[in-house]
C-alpha cells in the first residue's frame, strides 16, 4: 500500500490518498489522471489491466486501488 500510495502522491500531490474515499464523485481525479495510475501501478506492480478493471468502484480510494492490485497480483 505505500508504493501505491507513493505513485498517486507522484501524480497527484495536492490530494490526500489516505483521507479521500470518492476520488471519482468528488471530481478530483480526472480521466487522465485515471490513465496515468493505471500505466504506473501496471508498471509498478506487474499487473495487467483491462478495461472492466478501469471502472469508478476501483479508483474511489487508495484502499479501492489497492483491493484490485492484490486480486490482479493472485
């Protein structure tokens, strides 16, 4: 959790990943920035991505990206 949590601080570093749970609702992730965490953690973690992962349930929260990490990583 805190390489991803490392890697969204990177790309968004006025946002705080630890308190925010409706990154999607609450606007303050935008389509591009969905792109870029998903080509840093596909890269970071070794995962494959496809577009049924890249739906608003998984980019919530931190805690909503790091449940899909760990079940990509099984």
């Amino acid at each position: 959790m805190e390489q991803l949590l490392k890697i969204l601080k990177e790309i968004r570093p006025d946002v705080d990943f630890e308190k925010e749970q409706d990154l999607i609702g609450d606007g303050i992730l935008d389509s591009l920035d969905i792109m870029e965490i998903v080509a840093e953690i596909s890269d970071a973690f070794d995962i494959t991505l496809s577009p049924a992962d890249i739906v608003p349930d998984n980019f919530h929260s931190a805690q909503a990206l790091w449940n899909m990490i760990e079940q990509k990583k099984k």
